[in-house]
C-alpha cells in the first residue's frame, strides 16, 4: 500500500536560515510523482513543488528544493533563507496508484520562522 | 491561472440538516476530488469523479454523497449532518499526470 510518511509534526527556524521538512513514501510502483504543498493559516493549499520518479536531477523552484533519494525513499523538501511568510503548514503528497489522479498526504510539518 | 472556487469559506449547520458544499474549475478538468482535512491526521479522499456523472468512493465516504451533473461542479453532500463531521473540507481539480492538482482555498463546516 502507498504510503506517506511526515514524522516532524512542528519545526522552529530563524529567518534567514535553511530547513529542511523530511517525508517518506512507500510504493511499490516503478513510477510515481512527489508532491509539496503550503497551506497558510488561512487554509489554502499552495503548490510549492513537483519530483517525478524518472526525473534526473532534483527539483527546484527559487528557495525550495526537493532532496530526492530514491534508494532510501525521501523526499525532502528543503527551505533556503526562511521568511516570516513561510510560517505555515507543509504536506508531502504522492500520485495514488488508483483513484483516478488523487493524492495520499502525509500528516503535515508545521513550520514556524521567528525574527 | 486555473481556479477552483469553493462556494463557502465558513458554514455552520445543524445536526441532522442536509448540507451541500459547492466547487467548481473554469479548467476544463476531467478530474475532481473532495479531502477532508482534520488536525494530525493530514487530508483524506472522500470521493471522487473522473468524469460527469461518474463518481468513485474514496477513503472515507460514509455520511457523504457526491454529485456530479456538470464537468465544472462537483458537489459534496452530507446527507444528515453530524458533529463528527465537522472539518475542513477541500476541493481540488487536476488535469492528467503529471500535471499539479489544484485546491479551492476550503471551506470550515461547523456542525452543531
């Protein structure tokens, strides 16, 4: 069964500094799409950030990077140069193997950035 | 840019009362999809549609019903509000893989 995994329910960063959300998956499809999402206190999902599994090189979009290690499972989404903004709640998602095109999420991160 | 519209931001109801949330795409989108998000938990399917008329249960269906009659709306129904089913709810649409689902910005349903 597919499976995402969030084990960092809150995290603490200084503006300015990196972070890093950590997030497994378990598939056992050859192919397969990672997914970020922000979503504000205001509850709007926010899409950050896209890795597929045959993608080459990591995925990146301005300060967000996605450490993607397919051996060890992870998809890490890393924050470069934390913002007062970035104060939100973090999912990690994946592309379900039925259901159509639906997503299976993890639980959140919950990231706070402090001046 | 592609938008999804969620008819409410905030509802409250009663136990027992019909409750219908609205949500439509202006992108042409076979794919729709209804979450419920509840703290700790992260967002869970509760159905979705891949075309009109059609419709597939999800993770969670029970309490809920789905309606589908145009390609743009996608409805969700609970058919006899109860308290647990207070929650955040999310609408999302997506073209075909491996382009990105996007979200309606929710809509909070209190049940009382």
């Amino acid at each position: 069964a597919q499976k995402i995994t969030q084990t960092q329910p809150g995290m603490f960063v200084q503006e300015k500094e990196a972070v890093t959300l950590d997030c497994t998956y378990d598939t056992s499809d050859p192919s397969y799409g990672l997914f970020w999402y922000k979503q504000p206190s205001s509850g709007e999902m926010i899409f950050l950030i896209y890795q597929g599994s045959y993608d080459q090189q990591n995925a990146t979009e301005g300060r967000y990077s996605l450490n993607f290690q397919k051996a060890r499972k992870s998809a890490n989404l890393v924050i470069s140069a934390s913002q007062l903004g970035d104060s939100a709640m973090y999912f990690c998602a994946m592309r379900r193997n039925q259901a159509g095109t639906a997503l299976i999420f993890g639980k959140g991160t919950t990231l706070s950035v402090s001046s | 840019d592609v938008k999804v519209t969620q008819s409410s931001r905030y509802l409250v109801k009663r136990t027992g009362e019909k409750v219908f949330l609205e949500c439509v795409q202006d992108m042409d989108h076979e794919n729709m999809f209804w979450y419920r998000q509840d703290p700790g938990l992260g967002l869970r399917l509760i159905y979705f549609s891949y075309d009109v008329k059609m419709k597939e249960k999800g993770d969670i269906p029970e309490g809920y019903s789905v309606s589908r009659e145009k390609k743009e709306r996608f409805s969700l129904i609970l058919e006899s509000a109860s308290t647990n089913q207070t929650s955040m709810y999310l609408c999302a649409s997506s073209p075909p893989p491996p382009q990105v689902p996007h979200f309606g910005d929710g809509t909070r349903l209190s049940i009382l």
